[in-house]
C-alpha cells in the first residue's frame, strides 16, 4: 500500500484509514475489513493467513478481490472462487462471490453469521 493511496481514502471517505502489514501488525476490530488487489502478489499460504486474520477481526465481515484462475503466474497469486469459497465456509462465513466485473478477477465477501447487511 502506498501512502498517497492511504491518504486519498481519508479524503474520499473521512474516515479513519490505516496503513499496515496485515501479516504481522496487530488488527483492531471493525466493522468491515475491505482490500483491493492487496493480495495479489502475496504467497498462497500468505493470502489465506490475510484473509484469515482480517475476518478475525471483522465485526460483520471482510470483502476482498483475487485473481481468477489457475496458480501458474510467477508473479500474480490466482485462485479458483470454488476454493475460496470453501475457505470461507471453513472460517465459519456466510460466503457471496461476484464475477464478471473484470477478466479473471472476483470478488468474495465473507460475512459473519449474525451480520444483515449482506450485499455484494
């Protein structure tokens, strides 16, 4: 993440926007957990330890974006939305996947049982 990216999200939003490593910083709670292409050049294991630990700290959920397909890039990280989707089950999630926005992208919203709001 870049700064200037950090700080056009405060200005668009006028909320409080953080810049951290997920991996390793600590995570407060909130409401949602949000990442746009964050993921996309992490490791497989890496990017289910993302998701993971910002569905942790979710009060209602964690939306996020992946490459579809296939692992076969040296450099992108892409993942079958079968497979995220029963990641998400095993995180307990009520899972949503939207495609065809853009080629071989989608996105996957993992809500928390008890959460209403459950658009994507």
């Amino acid at each position: 993440c870049m700064q200037p990216m950090v700080e056009e999200a405060r200005r668009r939003t006028g909320r409080e926007v953080r810049h951290c490593d997920v991996l390793h910083d600590p995570l407060e709670t909130a409401d949602y957990y949000v990442c746009s292409g964050g993921m996309n050049l992490l490791q497989p294991s890496e990017t289910r330890q993302f998701i993971a630990r910002c569905y942790a700290h979710a009060a209602k959920g964690f939306i996020f974006n992946l490459p579809e397909g296939d692992d076969d890039s040296l450099v992108y990280n892409y993942f079958r939305p079968a497979d995220i989707r029963a990641f998400g089950k095993e995180l307990g999630a009520d899972v949503r996947i939207k495609r065809g926005y853009l080629r071989r992208d989608f996105t996957a919203a993992f809500y928390k049982p008890a959460t209403s709001e459950k658009e994507l």
